[in-house]
C-alpha cells in the first residue's frame, strides 16, 4: 500500500518552474489552493527545500562511508510531515519541523552513516531506499505503513516530479499557471529528467479548472496509469 498522492505545481505560461522566478509572478494562491487539496503530508526535493526550507550549507562527512543497505527510523510520528528527498544527505536542517511538521528524510543506500547520526541527533526520521537512485516505490510503500501517510502532495522540482510520473505513482496532477513568461533557455519544467526518449506521454483526465485570484488559472487531472 502506498498514499495517494497529488503533485502540485504552479508555473510560468511556457511551464518553467523555478523557484525564484515564479515567487515573482505568483501570491498565495499556490498555498490556497493546497490547502484544498486536503494533503496533511508534502514532499519537496532537495533544490526546492534548499530555497525554502533547509539552512544554509552543505553536509560534508568527515569519513565518508556509505550505509549501503536500506532502514528507516522514526523519530516521531504526526498527523502531517514535511517530507524531503535528499539522495546523497546534504541538506542541513535547523531543527526537526517545517512550520510544526516533522521532517522526514528519503534518501538513498550512498548516504553516509555520519549523515544519519546527524538527523538522528537533530530528532529527525529516514527513510534509506535504493542502491544508486532512491527507491521512490518503496519509500511511498514505508511512508504510508510505518509513518501513516494516506495522502501525500509533491510539491517539485522538475526532477522529483518527472521521477513520481516515471515511477507511476501520481494520481492526481494539480497545476497552477501564473500570469507570467519565463522564456529563458535550460529552465526545468513541470516534469523534467525522464532519459527514455521513447517514453510514450501519460494520459490523463481533466476533472476540473478555475480562475484563482487576478490571473491564475488552477487545472486539475487524474492521471491515467
């Protein structure tokens, strides 16, 4: 069993979603409209936590050894999480919540050991899937039987999003498009990362949209897998 999980995004009108240039172009209408979406749990990648969430730096281990074998640890549990994906561990973290959340780290078998000794000093829990690349079916399947995660959003970037769509995990895709153009070259888009260029497009179903605030158009689709 796994949560069920929306990805939830707010972009420019060309599909750009970096973080700096959307806060530009956007209000609160992205958090609004999340609330609604009824996700006690979300999920962000490392770069998106990077420029909201972690604190400046970058975890260095003095002896790097990885773990090498996949475990979890639950510091605490909760009614909702901020979920972070960090395949390596270098995200630093002031304390173990984001707006009274607890943290929860998804990384995979190449983090050091050094790496989790921090968290677990910090009060924050793990879960390590995945030798090379993090295991995102097992780390959903950990999250909803040992955390009690029933509903997840993921909030981006391109990568993580990309990765959820690779993985066939997202049921709803939730889109915002802010009244704005990017238009700069090499920006990540809504989904991004997939290496198969054979790759066929998922379907999915619009199920609703409407205009949110002054110019922001919020569209929704079930996706089909």
């Amino acid at each position: 069993m796994r949560p069920y999980i929306i990805c939830h995004i707010i972009a420019s009108i060309d599909g750009r979603i970096d973080c700096s240039m959307v806060d530009k172009i956007s209000g609160n209408e992205y958090y609004d409209a999340l609330e609604q979406l009824d996700c006690p749990s979300h999920l962000e990648g490392r770069v998106t936590m990077e420029h909201y969430s972690a604190e400046p730096g970058t975890f260095i281990p003095k002896v790097n050894k990885t773990v090498g074998n996949p475990s979890f640890y639950v510091a605490q549990k909760a009614d909702g999480y901020a979920v972070s994906v960090d395949t390596k561990g270098r995200l630093m973290w002031k304390s173990n919540e984001i707006d009274g959340e607890p943290i929860v780290c998804i990384l995979s078998e190449l983090v050091s050991e050094e790496y989790l000794e921090y968290l677990k000093e910090k009060g924050i829990s793990w879960i390590v899937t995945g030798k090379e690349k993090i295991d995102l079916c097992n780390a959903m399947e950990i999250l909803y039987e040992q955390f009690g995660v029933k509903r997840l959003s993921v909030l981006g970037g391109g990568n993580i999003n990309g990765g959820f769509l690779e993985a066939g995990l997202l049921d709803e895709i939730s889109v915002m498009i802010a009244a704005g153009v990017d238009g700069r070259k090499g920006q990540t888009s809504l989904f991004d990362g997939i290496a198969d260029m054979n790759r066929l497009p998922v379907p999915l179903t619009l199920t609703s949209f409407e205009k949110i605030g002054d110019s922001t158009l919020w569209i929704r689709y079930k996706v089909n897998n």
